[in-house]
C-alpha cells in the first residue's frame, strides 16, 4: 500500500455544489437562498440563541450571580495552606518558610502560604508564613516554636 493508491471509499464523497452558475443548472439565480430574508444576505444566519424574534431565553431569565472585577481580583489575597501536621516533618530548631515548603513540594514556588491548626507540631520551628490561623499560632508556640509572619509589601 501507497500513498499514491488512497482514495476515499466508494459513495463517502460527493461534487461540490456550483451555485450562481446559470439557470439551467438549477441553482441559478438566487444560487438556493430563497428570496429576501436573513438567509439570503451575505451576513445570514442567525447568531446562537436566537428566537425568530421571541424574547431569548437568556434574557427571559433574571441575571444571576456576581463578576469580580479584575481590580478587586488583583487586591484579593490566594493563600496555599498547609496544615500543621505537614510541618511535622521538618527537625527540630530549623527555618520554615515558603521556600522551604516549596522545595518539598508542599506549596507551589512563590506562592502565598497560609499555616493552618490541624494536627500537631512536636518539634520547636520557626515558621515564616504569610497568614496564620490562631490554633496553629498557638500550637506552634505550644510546641516552644515561633510564628513570625511576614508583612504584605506596600505598593
């Protein structure tokens, strides 16, 4: 088998249709539009949820929900959180901080992060985060650590 000896299977293609072509070969003319009419112009069709000019569904409906606006986007703050019991891990006395959990593969590189209360810390750490909850603040110092957080750079 060639190339040169493909060809598509009997009956799966058809000639294609001359339209505007005269009158003898039937689709003279009007070239198969009809008469006048959305379908005859140039810019036919009718665009999606169209009605023939009942009222479209979607503005039948009452406008649902909320948009954020990029400008209120960029000023809210995505944290990636990680539970205290992912600290676990680390030895005792050393600097966590974003780099080192990114490094671990807890959180993505330079990524925002949020340090959360659920389970327990044994080892005394010192955590830099950007966001604590307040059980983790306490169980960090529980556990003889420091929770020092860092401040948001002004802009």
């Amino acid at each position: 088998m060639d190339l040169k000896t493909l060809k598509p299977s009997p009956g799966s293609t058809r000639r294609r249709r001359r339209v505007g072509r005269g009158i003898g070969s039937g689709h003279g003319k009007t070239a198969g539009r009809g008469h006048k009419g959305l379908g005859a112009r140039s810019h036919g069709n009718t665009p999606p949820g169209y009605e023939g000019g009942q009222m479209p569904l979607q503005r039948r409906l009452p406008k649902q929900g909320f948009n954020r606006t990029l400008k209120n986007e960029a000023r809210r703050a995505e944290f990636s959180v990680v539970n205290l019991s992912r600290l676990a891990d680390f030895a005792a006395g050393t600097l966590v901080d974003a780099a080192a959990l990114a490094k671990r593969g807890l959180v993505a590189a330079g990524s925002k992060v949020k340090i959360l209360g659920d389970g327990e810390l044994k080892n005394k750490l010192t955590v830099r985060a950007d966001a604590f909850s307040k059980s983790a603040r306490d169980k960090i110092a529980a556990a003889g650590g420091v929770a020092e957080l860092i401040a948001p750079a002004k802009s």
